[in-house]
C-alpha cells in the first residue's frame, strides 16, 4: 500500500514522487545487487540510504515513500524533519499474511517468507520493536484499523488506497493549519 499510496498523494498534491528504497537501488544497480550490498556491507548501504534522504529533504514538493532503514538512524529522522511525516500503520497480521500468501518479502528483505504465519509473525514483531521509536516520531499516524472502523468496515482488506489518501490528505491539512497558527502567534505584535 505504501507505494499505490504515496503516488496517490503525489498526484492529488501535484507533488513529484520518489521511494528512498528504490533510489538506493537504483544507485546500486538493481534490486538483486541492493540486496548484495546490504548484506555485506550494511553500514554502507545505510550511509547511501542517509546521502538519498539527505539530497530529498533538500528539495520541495516532495512525497517520498521511505523504508523502515529511514527511522533507524537519527540523521534520517532529521531529513524527515525538513517536512511532514507521516506514519502508515498496517496491522502485523495483515502484513504477515500478505508475505506468506503472496511468498513476497518485504524491502530489502528484512522479512523472509519462511513459508509459516507465526515465524514470519515474530518477525515482523521483533522488527516493528526495534523501530517503534523512530515510527512514533512522526507527525501523525494514519491507522488503517481506525480508517477502517470510521468507514464501518470489517474486513480491514476493504480499505482502499484512496481510502488512506484522504485520512493522509486530512492529517496533512490539520499539521498546515497548526503550523500556519504557531506562526502568527510567534510573530510580534
């Protein structure tokens, strides 16, 4: 969903889109030589993952889509800092099952379809863990459950992208007009 999403709202914004993952990539070659190169040499391939974010947060009218690695590092939260973030919570089962059903693997294979729920379940939980912090440093969470549930949906499967879109364009113009807020009240009389 990520991806379907953050082209969504770059078209209703009319704002260029980039996947910070996908431009790793790209600079390595290909999906296949990324995955190489992170596994072996990890620090450098979030030292690429930090030089992408860094050339991004440097330009405007911007949605990028950004990995798990992008909250793993305090210099990458900074980058995420120079505009709004936005964190797409997605239930772990949802996840999880996707994985196995599909025998996909999440980026950069942090998530190995071991082909069992519950292994690849441990997984995704053990990585959500480590990355709490950096998620919860974003301006606002937009939870599919609770997308889902204002909709009077039951099976969380019937949210669709457009769906998110319109929470996430709403978060958006709730964080503007704050913004613009704290600004008049910090300008001098």
């Amino acid at each position: 969903m990520k991806t379907s999403l953050g082209k969504l709202l770059s078209e209703a914004l009319r704002y260029y889109y980039f996947d910070s993952d996908s431009l790793v990539e790209e600079a390595a070659g290909d999906e296949s030589a990324a995955k190489s190169f992170r596994e072996r040499d990890e620090e450098g391939f979030r030292e690429s993952e930090t030089e992408v974010l860094k050339q991004l947060s440097s330009m405007g009218r911007l949605v990028v889509c950004a990995g798990n690695g992008a909250v793993q590092s305090a210099t990458n939260l900074a980058f995420l800092r120079h505009g709004i973030s936005i964190w797409i919570d997605i239930p772990l089962d949802m996840i999880a099952r996707k994985v196995v059903e599909d025998g996909t693997q999440l980026s950069a294979s942090e998530i190995f379809n071991s082909g069992s729920y519950s292994e690849v379940m441990t997984q995704l939980t053990a990585l959500y863990e480590e990355m709490r912090g950096g998620y919860a440093t974003a301006d606002a969470t937009v939870s599919l459950q609770k997308v889902a549930c204002e909709l009077g949906y039951d099976d969380f499967d019937a949210v669709t992208t457009e769906d998110m879109a319109l929470e996430v364009l709403k978060e958006i113009e709730k964080l503007t007009r704050l913004k613009k807020m704290m600004e008049t009240a910090a300008r001098p009389f």
